[in-house]
C-alpha cells in the first residue's frame, strides 16, 4: 500500500517515527489547497510560499508532539491563519514605522493594543450570535467546513446554513469595522481562532 492510501492521522503517526515519506506526503497532500487559501489573504506569492514553509518547518520541528492531533487538516489550517495573522500585524506595524511614528517601541504597544482590543470586539460579535449562528460560522471559519459539510453535520439544509453565515457575516463586519483591513481579514479568514 502507497502512502497516498493512508490517512493523515497515519502519516502523522508515521511522521512521528522520522518518517521522511509521511512529511513529503502531507505536505503533497495539503499545501496546493493551502497555498491557494493563504494568497486569496496575502496576495504575494513569495510571502505565501515563506508562510507555508514555515507552517511546515514548524510541523517537522514538532513532529512527536503531533500525536495528539485528531483534525490535521484544521491543524494546518490553524497554523496558516495564525502566519497569516501575523505578517498582516507585522505588515501594518511597518507601515506605521515608515509613517514616522515616533519610535519603534511605541508602535509595539500600539499594536499590542490594537490587537487586545480587536480580540475583545471579536469575542464580544461571536457573543452576539445566536448558538446556532455562532456554531456554524465556527464550523465555517475555525473549522474550514464546507457549507455542504456543515448543512450534514448539524442535520440542516445548505440554505439554512447559508441564511445563518449571512446574517453572522454581516454582524461581524459591522461589530468590526472600525478595525478596517485587519477587521476584514479577520472575519475573512477567522484568524483569531
């Protein structure tokens, strides 16, 4: 049996045991879909490609911690969003370097800030969800559940599913306006999972 027949949870478990074959499978497996994902968020390839190698250096690096990991796709995943994340924040703290703030330090803590006060806006939009819409933009954004996926999961129709991220979408655009591209990227991308 080839490597491409068995699951991720084996390859992980294979990968764990120093198994090159198992890391050139995952990474053959998932990073076409999670290239094209990252450079719909960060539209330069070389960035793209520097994130997705970290994503996998990373995975390498902490191949016998690894075992714990029911869902490696949402692993993944999770790990992009989160590089993702931070090149957006490292991209607007340039941006406010070169904008003459008036030291390096001072546009740290202003980031920081931003930050705290962006995750507590976001926490506050989710609360502001109803349960069910609250679950499936989870199963949507943190999850990456097809809308199909999620209608099957939870037992609903593919319009309800899409009737619920409408209205979620929408409340999460307006809770996080004032947080502009960062906001966006956010709600687009649910980075902050």
């Amino acid at each position: 049996m080839g490597y491409t027949a068995l699951s991720d949870r084996e390859l992980v478990t294979l990968l764990a045991g120093n198994d090159a074959r198992a890391f050139e499978t995952l990474y053959q497996r998932h990073a076409g879909a999670m290239y094209a994902y990252a450079f719909r968020k960060v539209p330069v390839p070389a960035i793209v490609e520097d994130l997705l190698q970290e994503v996998f250096t990373n995975v390498y690096r902490r191949r016998t911690e690894l075992a714990h990991v029911e869902n490696v796709p949402s692993y993944l995943y999770n790990a992009l969003r989160n590089r993702i994340f931070n090149e957006l924040r490292n991209s607007l703290l340039h941006e406010q370097h070169h904008q003459q703030m008036p030291s390096g330090q001072t546009a740290d803590l202003h980031i920081n800030y931003d930050l705290r006060e962006l995750e507590k806006a976001f926490a506050a939009a989710l609360d502001k969800l109803t349960e069910r819409s609250r679950e499936i933009f989870l199963l949507s954004r943190r999850d990456h559940l097809s809308y199909k996926e999620i209608a099957e999961k939870l037992g609903i129709s593919v319009k309800a599913v899409e009737k619920h991220m409408t209205r979620s979408l929408s409340l999460m655009r307006e809770e996080l306006k004032g947080f502009g591209i960062i906001g966006a990227v956010v709600i687009a991308s649910g980075a902050l999972y």
